[in-house]
C-alpha cells in the first residue's frame, strides 16, 4: 500500500479541526486507512503524518483528495461536480500526434487548469502528486508520463512527434544551457532521480517530443519537461500532457490531478477541454471525467456483507465514500460512480464501500447457515497420486517458472509460437509469455545443474496457459506431465517405460488395434524432437502428447552436452 506524508499543520487546516493522535487514527480506521506513523524530520518544525491508502485510491494520493474524501465521510461536504467547459472565447487546446509517435509511446491526452492560484504549499501537493502517480499507476512512467506547462509562455496548437535524438534540442528543466536528446542521456545517467527513467527510451531509434508551434520544446516524455514552460508559484494557466503505452491509464492520470487541483481554480471544479488529434486525423477531447452508473439490490447488498440496513441507510453509507446514491423503486439504490473513483470496478465494490461506511467492527459475526464439505479438485487429486508414483518410479520432482522468454518456447525447441499469451509490458525477456510447454523449464533446469551426477530423472506436473477465444479471459489452463532423462545415453526406453507405468496406472490398456478403449504410440515428425525417433501418444482415440529422444540442435542452445530423452502428455484428459 502506497503511504501518503502530509504535514500535520496542512492536513488539519484543511480538515477545519485540530484532532489528537487517537482522534484522528481512529477516524482514518473508520474510513478504511490506518495512520502508519508520526514523524517530525530533523530540522523540520511540524510532525507529519504517514498515511496507508489503497493501492487502487489514486484520489488519496494527495492532501486535497485526502481531506476532501475525509470531509465528505463526515458530511461536512457535500460530493464535488465536476464540468468540463471549452476555453476563452470557446476556444479549445490542440495537441497534434504525428505518426511516428507510434514507434515510442502511441497515446498521449491533455487538459488545461485555467485561472488557478498557487501558494507554496499547493505547488508542492501538485508535484507531489505527480510523482505518487509516476511511481504507482505509471510504474515508473513506463505507462505513463506527466508534463505540467506554464500556459501563458507557450502557444498552442502543441505538437507531438517523434524524432531521431540528434535533432532534439532544447533547454531542460533546471539547466542553463541548450543539449541535444543525446547529451541530455549522457547527462542524467549521473543523476540518481531521472537515471531510472532513461531505459524506458534509450535504445529507441526515436524520442518523443512536445513542441508548441514556435518550436519551443515543453517536454521530452517520459524524461524531462522544458526548462521553458516550468510552473511556478505565478503560473496561473496549467497546460497538462501525458504521454503512455496504455491510454486507460492516461487517461485515469488525467483524471485524477485535474480533479484533486481543479479545486484551486477561479471556478471551482471546473477543467477546460483540449482536443487530440490523433494520427488517423480522428479528434478526442480530453478529459472525459465521465461519471457512470451501478444499480444494486439492497438485500444483495445485506447478504454480502452479513448487515440488515434499510435503503435510505445503505444510499446514505455509500455517499459518505463520495459515492452519491439515490433510492430506486424496487429495493434498490442507483449509485453514481464519479471521475474520481477509478477504483470502482464491478458492483462488489461498491458493497465493499458500504461495509467500510458501516464500520467492520459493528458487523455481527454469525455462523454460516448451511454447511459444506470440501474436496479436492479432480485434477489436484490426480496430479498429487501420479506426482507419488513417478517418484516412486525413481523421478525428482521439479518445478520450473510459468513465465518464460519467448525464445525458451520458440527458436531454442525449434518450433513456432503458438497460442501463446504475451505479457504486454515484460520486466525482463526471462519473463515475456506464459508458458505453452513444460519442456523448456526441465532443460534449463538441467542447465543449472549439469554437476549433478548422471543420469539425471526429472518431472514436472503443472499447468501450462494456452490461448482460447472461448473463455472470457481468452485463455485457458492445461494441466500437464513432462519427464525427462539425461545422461550418456538418450534413453528413450527408459521414458517410454515412464509412459506404460502411467498407462497403467490410469488403468488405460495397450491397444494394437487402435480402439478407442486403450492407448498406443505413433511415429510423427516433430522439430524439437530427433528424426525418426519421436513418437505421438493416442489415448483413447485422442492425441495427448509426445515423447521421443532431444534434437541435437535443441540440447545445444540450452548448454547442454549429453543427450536426453523427453515426454510430455496432457492428463486433464484422464479425468
């Protein structure tokens, strides 16, 4: 959970009230956050306040979501609209994408807070804020990158392109003295606050950039802003960017500090608009600040969290979370989710929300009214009985990673991929797909332990993940056997005796004759497999796996030396 210092002093004048310690942990505890700490700096003359939140509460992030969100929970506020309106003289924003902007970072959405008035405290709750948001929903503005621009000293409409790093060239933030996008790399390897972020572009043939249209460079996303256009306790016109690999996310930045700063401009809640125009010439206007809609039953509501409340006392708890409710005919409450609230997500949510409002200490505890037996599941069973006689049988259990790279399940089993699901922001290549085999995994873990002594017997029963456009996830488990036996000699006996011993143990007979009440094998090709020494296992007239001797090729690029004979079968079919 994110912790969120604020300084006493601020927190109380916004909150209108002086509280003691207990006091207000104990109004934190009711509102579901916990006062992790009390800590007064050296040097510094006022305590502040470490402060839990929610992981998914991004409004929280910031004294002004803070206090707000406290100050509604104890009715002294009522919940805040939001509105969006076009500028001066209706005239509105543009921030025009170029195509290459693709290669790099292909979203970007913007806003402008018009007539704000900052003091010290609030410009350094705005910056805060940003990189709350940078280090938490961004990850480190991988997603997503925040540019916040003094708007009277630039000129729309701003333009965002991408461009090689020798023609990027402009003041950054805090610097003197103009640098190309290269020497700025060069430059801030050495700093330890923006060294993190340089990866994220580094070894792009381009670099995304924002420019307005006298050239000035506002930004270089996701590293630095313009020295330019920086903010400053004077700035009175705030034009927001933000540049992501993931536009919902942008989008819910962009939410988030309009609606935690809008509090602070000449017309209060109000956000001015800004037009995207995308690369296919299609135009967005940002921000959305949508609100939506759940309808829930109040007696499902009851249920879940095991209360017996009236409807006007559930649509009262739920606008106390800054969730405004209304009663609907039907025993049911019409909820209203704001701009605020990205973290609602399905209506079980929002019955969390009620709960939270009601107090978990003021929910009687009760037993279950009916009772259930537990049981394994089938697969669990299975895989747990041939787990005991495979070891039996001499085999070491392993268990191997179920992510892996996509040359682990490709090019080193010389086979292509497929139905494989691709993680969509890997942290490193040993993490890029989820694994269609468990093959790969048994080699490599031979690889790292090539001294032990020969011959190695090794197996696996886990689940490997496949595409399936049929379930809503669009994938599926499999659930699988893989053995293996290193050593001097392949073995391919050995692993087909392993197979007979499973066979058997499934009660499925050898069927020469091919029925469909028994099992056999067959001589197929397969890439990752020796010629003429793979086979393919029929079970009950369905194929459900291989097993054959290593290709040459495929023991070499795992760092192996010795051959080694391999099988792999489905066992959800045996259930």
């Amino acid at each position: 959970m994110p912790t969120v210092g604020v300084k006493k002093s601020l927190l109380f004048a916004a909150l209108g009230k002086e509280y003691s310690e207990e006091e207000f942990d104990s109004l934190c505890f009711d509102f579901g956050l916990e006062l992790d700490d009390v800590v007064q700096e050296e040097g510094d003359t006022e305590q502040t306040y470490k402060i839990d939140v929610p992981a998914n509460r991004y409004d929280l992030l910031c004294v002004e979501g803070l206090a707000r969100a406290l100050l509604i929970f104890q009715g002294k506020v009522s919940i805040p609209r939001f509105k969006v309106v076009n500028g001066p003289n209706n005239q509105i924003q543009r921030l025009i994408m170029k195509p290459a902007t693709a290669l790099v970072r292909p979203y970007a959405v913007a806003a402008v807070l018009r007539n704000i008035t900052f003091n010290p405290d609030r410009y350094n709750s705005f910056i805060d804020l940003q990189d709350k948001l940078h280090q938490n929903i961004c990850r480190k503005r991988s997603l997503v990158a925040i540019g916040t621009h003094d708007l009277d000293t630039i000129q729309g409409p701003f333009i965002y392109d991408a461009k090689p790093p020798a023609d990027i060239k402009f003041v950054a933030l805090n610097q003197k003295q103009p640098h190309t996008a290269v020497e700025l790399m060069e430059l801030y390897s050495k700093d330890s606050h923006l060294k993190p972020y340089l990866p994220i572009i580094r070894d792009k043939p381009v670099y995304p950039v924002i420019y307005d249209q006298n050239n000035v460079v506002l930004s270089m996303p996701p590293i630095i802003n313009g020295e330019h256009s920086k903010i400053t306790l004077n700035t009175k016109n705030v034009f927001i960017e933000s540049t992501a690999t993931d536009l919902r996310k942008a989008k819910i930045v962009l939410d988030t500090i309009v609606t935690m700063f809008s509090e602070y401009c000449k017309d209060k809640f109000t956000v001015e608009a800004a037009e995207v125009v995308q690369v296919d010439g299609q135009v967005v206007r940002y921000p959305e600040l949508r609100y939506r809609h759940e309808q829930l039953s109040v007696d499902t509501i009851n249920r879940d969290v095991g209360i017996k409340i009236s409807c006007d006392e559930v649509a009262r708890l739920l606008t106390k979370m800054s969730l405004d409710a209304k009663v609907t005919p039907g025993d049911k409450v019409k909820v209203e989710v704001p701009p605020t609230r990205h973290d609602i997500l399905h209506p079980c949510d929002v019955t969390e929300d009620v709960a939270i409002a009601y107090g978990y200490n003021n929910i009687v505890k009760t037993f279950p009214t009916t009772n259930t037996i537990g049981s394994e599941f089938a697969i669990n069973k299975l895989s747990d009985q041939l787990r005991e006689h495979i070891a039996q049988a001499g085999y070491t259990e392993v268990l191997t990673f179920s992510l892996c790279s996509r040359e682990d399940i490709g090019e080193k089993l010389r086979r292509p991929i497929v139905n494989a699901v691709h993680i969509a922001n890997p942290k490193t290549v040993e993490f890029q797909v989820a694994r269609t085999t468990l093959l790969s995994g048994m080699l490599k873990t031979i690889k790292a332990n090539r001294r032990m002594p020969l011959p190695m017997k090794l197996f696996e029963i886990s689940d490997v993940v496949l595409k399936d456009v049929t379930k809503d996830v669009g994938a599926r488990n499999v659930r699988r056997l893989c053995a293996v036996h290193y050593s001097s000699s392949p073995g391919f006996e050995i692993i087909h005796g392993l197979l007979d011993r499973v066979m058997q143990l499934l009660e499925i007979p050898f069927s020469q004759d091919k029925s469909n009440n028994g099992y056999y094998i067959k001589s197929i090709d397969e890439p990752t497999f020796f010629p003429g020494r793979c086979a393919e296992i029929i079970a009950n007239g369905k194929s459900v796996g291989k097993l054959g001797v290593i290709h040459p090729e495929v023991i070499t690029k795992f760092e192996l030396n010795l051959p080694c004979a391999a099988l792999e079968i489905d066992v959800d079919p045996f259930l």
